[in-house]
C-alpha cells in the first residue's frame, strides 16, 4: 500500500508497545555471516529495511526464517561475496555487510548502497578504515570490488565517528589476524549492542560504549541467542507525536536510557515525561512550546527525529530554531509542510526557524525519505481535515506499522 490517509484533529490516549531497533538489527544481522551455527535474533522488527537484509543474507546462502518473536540465521553455506543489486540500492545499511563478508569471504561486489535522499552520505570514511586492515577496493560498472587476501589488525582513528564506519571496522576485527584498535568510534547504542552480540558469540572487544574500542580478531565465533533492544528512534516518534497531536500516552518498552537528549527536548517543549519499568510515560501540553535543536552524534539530539520536532513546532508556542549538523539535505519536508499552512523559514540548508502558527490544513503530500515520511503522518494527524501522504514505502523502512499503532491511540489513520 503506497498511501495513507489520515483524518487530524484527534488526541492521542493509551499505551503502544515499541518494536525492535532498527538501527541494532541490521549490523547484528550483518554479524550472522561471521559466526558458525545458527543464530536467533529475537525482537527483530519486521520492517522493509530487515525484509531486505533477509533477502541479502538469503542470496549469499545463508539459511533464514522467521520464528513467532525473531528471526533463525545459519551462515554455514556462505561461499561467495556477490550481493543481490535491487536489495543493495535499496538499502543503505546493505553498506555494514562490507566488513562482514570481507570478513568471511575475504572478497564482495556490491552496488554502491542507496537508501533515502537525504545527503551526499560518502563511503570514503568505510573505505579508508577497511584499507588499512589490507583491503583493495576498485570500482567498475558502477559496481564496487573489494578483495583483502588477509585481514589484519591495524591502528584506526576516524575523522568523525560515523556509526557504519565503526560497525564494519568492528566487523572486520574480529575476523582479522592480531588486534584493531579504532580511535575516535561512534558512540551510538547500535554499536554496543553490535559488540554485545558478538562479544555473546565469542568475540573478545574491550572499550565497547567508549569512543576506543579494541578489538582482538581471530576467534572462532559461535551461534547466539540474542535480543535486539526496542526501537530509540520509533519511541521518539511516537513521543513527539503525542506532544504535537495532544494527548497522554504510555511508551511500552522505550529504551528511556537512550533518549535522555530526547526526553530533555521533551521537557523544554512543554512536555510532563514519566519513566518506569514498563517504559516512558507522556503527556502534552496544549500547545507545544518554542524550542532550539543541534543535531549531533549521539549522545547528542538524533538527526532522525529533527524533522519530527520540526513538523510539531509548526503549532507551537513562539519561534523554534532547528540546526542540521550531519546530512545536508534534511528539510526536505518544508515546503510539504507549508502547503499545510505552516510558517518555516530556511537559513540555507542547514538551519529553519518555525513560527508556530494557530492550526494546520490537510493537504495532499509525499513522503520522500523514512523520518520525513514519519513527520509528515505527524502533521496529518495535527491538522484539520484529511492528509493523504503518497511515498510510504519510505516509511514502512523503519516502522513496522505506523497506521496501526497510531489507531491504537484513537488517530483516523489507514493505509490506502
């Protein structure tokens, strides 16, 4: 279903349960062709972007299927490095199966990764890193060849600490002769669950949630149960969505000790957030009030929810200020946004200010990227009358089904 239609106006009351990161499930998957036996990755959201991993993992021989609460991987008949093109360009954490397969096969071809418009998103820093463990990259056809006769450890410092960067370096490691010591790592959760996991199969990685981890390669790996932690980003949506729509909701499972940028932000906006053992609690205020965000690697505000807050502050309380420090290209959602009556101006591409303004109009629009998509169902559920958001396919990425639990807390929301 490409469409969703929504019918505003409606606040949002009980409680939703969040489903399994994303974010933690594709390089977890990734690390599945490392280790011998099977593998059980419970809580595994069943969103496109797993779909797609599903299908590389498939194509490369391994043997996968879904049980009731996760999904059963078995590498053993990985023999060859070649990945499917329509999953690769689909798909830009396809990228994390670089350091995976190199190290099991010692060589790949890929297309080069897609995924959503929203920067240039360069792989120079992958590239560079896994160069230095003794990989060889060419390019022809617009295809990318990679063959590394032995991976070895080497000394690593990251420019920026990109998360996929970290996670192939990681990948790597354990597979390469002697120790890596990574420099300058991202700090981002996925990263140590991705080391939990392994470290779970055997792995021997010291630093893990630091920003040097050392990784001591060559040992056998065997297959784990493991569960994947709920959904960050997902409990953010869910919970801005609450302050925009109005209403209270209660968040079952939110990971609120990943989200303290996020609950702060909460709180400025006017928000009342409760946090327990069954997840966090949230309340709205009536009109949300006026906030100032810099995106940064965590534990900085996350990128993937600015546009969330953007589209919520169009009905707030004063002037908010959003500032864009990791991809260029992540307003995409202004002009949709003021076709619905909102009032955002744009200090190049990197910064808007949102001067709220007393009501949204439904309107017809496209989701173009996965955040942007999820910010736009947002805003259809804030404004009066009916939104219809073409390009869903984005959004269904990273949400297992947003409609869904969006009804689940009273909103007029259906696919189409």
């Amino acid at each position: 279903m490409d469409s969703i239609r929504i019918q505003g106006g409606v606040a949002l009351q009980g409680k939703v349960r969040i489903h399994g990161s994303k974010n933690a499930s594709l390089p977890v998957l990734a690390a599945t062709l490392l280790v011998e036996g099977r593998s059980f990755i419970e809580n595994c959201p069943r969103i496109a972007d797993v779909y797609s991993m599903v299908s590389l993992l498939k194509d490369l021989g391994c043997s996968v299927y879904w049980q009731e609460t996760g999904l059963v991987v078995d590498s053993t008949q990985v023999k060859r490095g070649e990945m499917c093109r329509e999953a690769v360009t689909g798909m830009r954490s396809s990228l994390c199966l670089l350091g995976a397969l190199l190290g099991r096969c010692g060589e790949l071809v890929m297309e080069h990764p897609g995924g959503c418009v929203i920067g240039e998103r360069p792989i120079d820093l992958h590239l560079t890193a896994l160069g230095q463990m003794g990989v060889e990259f060419t390019e022809s056809g617009g295809r990318l060849q990679a063959v590394a006769s032995e991976l070895h450890g080497a000394c690593i410092r990251l420019p920026f600490p990109s998360v996929g960067a970290t996670e192939n370096v990681i990948l790597a490691g354990v597979a390469a002769c002697g120790d890596t010591i990574l420099e300058g790592a991202a700090l981002e959760p996925e990263i140590r669950t991705l080391c939990c996991y392994l470290q779970c199969c055997g792995a021997y990685i010291e630093g893990v949630g630091s920003s040097r981890i050392i990784i001591h390669g060559g040992r056998r790996l065997y297959g784990t149960a493991f569960a994947i932690p709920a959904d960050r980003i997902v409990a953010g949506t869910y919970l801005f969505g609450c302050i925009g729509v109005g209403g209270s909701v209660l968040l079952e499972c939110a990971p609120e000790e990943e989200m303290a940028s996020v609950l702060s932000a909460a709180v400025q906006m006017g928000g009342r957030v409760c946090t327990s053992p069954e997840g966090i609690y949230i309340q709205a205020p009536g009109r949300p009030g006026p906030v100032k965000i810099v995106t940064a690697p965590y534990p900085g505000f996350p990128t993937d929810l600015q546009s969330i807050v953007l589209a919520v502050e169009t009905l707030g309380r004063g002037c908010s200020h959003i500032e864009e420090t990791i991809f260029e290209n992540r307003f995409r959602i202004v002009n949709d946004l003021r076709k619905m009556g909102a009032c955002i101006e744009e200090a190049g591409c990197r910064s808007v200010a949102v001067r709220g303004v007393p009501g949204l109009r439904g309107a017809r629009l496209e989701a173009r990227e996965l955040r942007g998509g999820a910010a736009l169902v947002i805003a259809g559920m804030m404004a009066e009358g009916e939104t219809i958001i073409s390009g869903c396919p984005y959004i269904y990425r990273g949400y297992e089904n947003i409609g869904r639990d969006f009804r689940e807390l009273g909103a007029r929301v259906t696919s189409v």
